[in-house]
C-alpha cells in the first residue's frame, strides 16, 4: 500500500495548480524572445514589390460590398459585409463563381509577370550590390580604411592634453 501512496503522491505533486502558474510563467517570456529573433531575421519589405493577387472570393466581396453598401446603408461594420459576402459566396454555384474564378486567374497571369520583372531587376540590384562590395573588401585589405581610425583616436588624445 505504501508503494501505490507514494506513486500518487508523486503524480499529485508534480500537478500541483501552483506548478502549472510557474510554467506558464516560463512560457510567456520565452515567446517574446522567440517573436523577436523572428522579427530581427525579417527582411524589410520591399514598397516596389507588386502586391499579390486576390483570390476569387476576394473579387467577388469587391463587387458586392457596393450592393450590399447600396440594400444596408446603415451597416458601417466590416464584419458584417464579411458575414454576408462569405455567406453569399457559399451560397453561389460553381456557374455563378466562374467570372469571380475567371477575373482572379488574369489578376494572377499579371501579378506572375509583374514578378518576373521585378526578380529580374532585384537580381540586376543584387549583382551590382556585390560589385560594390568586392571593392570595399579590396580597401579593406589594402589597409586603407584601417588607418583612419587610429589617426582620428590620436587628434583627440591630443585636444585632451591640451585642455
């Protein structure tokens, strides 16, 4: 009997509400930490770069927000014409969906094309940037920028002994 007590107790102990507050305690920094590092490895977004297309339900809330606006001008809530517009857009048939479908495919042909210039003037942008590079790494090797520093640190060491 002694020995079943002890495993309980030993499950009861390591379940202890007072436990369970202390690791979701430890949970919430670490996740801020984990946000950051995420947020610090982003690259900075491009303005220049073509936004995506929008899909086929998007194409249609477009064009029913302004009837839906024009039956509910009282309706000023985005959810509401959200509601309705994904309600409505389940409610439509595969025919009724097809010019929504057919004005999202061309919206995506002309994002693809969009994108393939733009990766072809990033790659220009990419390959001068590494041009330029391997002429400061030059510099840098020669010495050039290295002595600068060590001239600057010497004027002021000089201004101080003057003061």
């Amino acid at each position: 009997m002694k020995g079943a007590k002890g495993k309980g107790a030993a499950k009861k102990d390591s379940l202890k509400p007072v436990d369970d507050k202390k690791v979701g305690k430890r949970k919430a920094p670490a996740k801020a930490v984990g946000k950051s590092k995420a947020k610090a490895g982003k690259a900075a977004k491009d303005p220049n770069k073509p936004k995506r297309p929008p899909s086929a339900f998007f194409v249609f809330l477009e064009d029913f927000r302004k009837t839906f606006k024009k039956e509910n001008p009282n309706v000023k809530a985005v959810s509401a014409v959200g509601k309705a517009g994904g309600e409505k857009w389940k409610s439509l048939s595969a025919a009724e969906k097809a010019p929504y479908e057919a004005k999202a495919a061309k919206r995506k042909t002309d994002y693809e094309k969009l994108m393939t210039a733009y990766n072809k003037k990033q790659e220009s942008m990419v390959e001068d940037e590494e041009s330029e590079k391997s002429k400061s790494e030059v510099d840098e090797e020669s010495g050039q920028e290295g002595g600068d520093d060590e001239e600057d640190e010497e004027e002021e060491d000089d201004e101080e002994d003057d003061d």
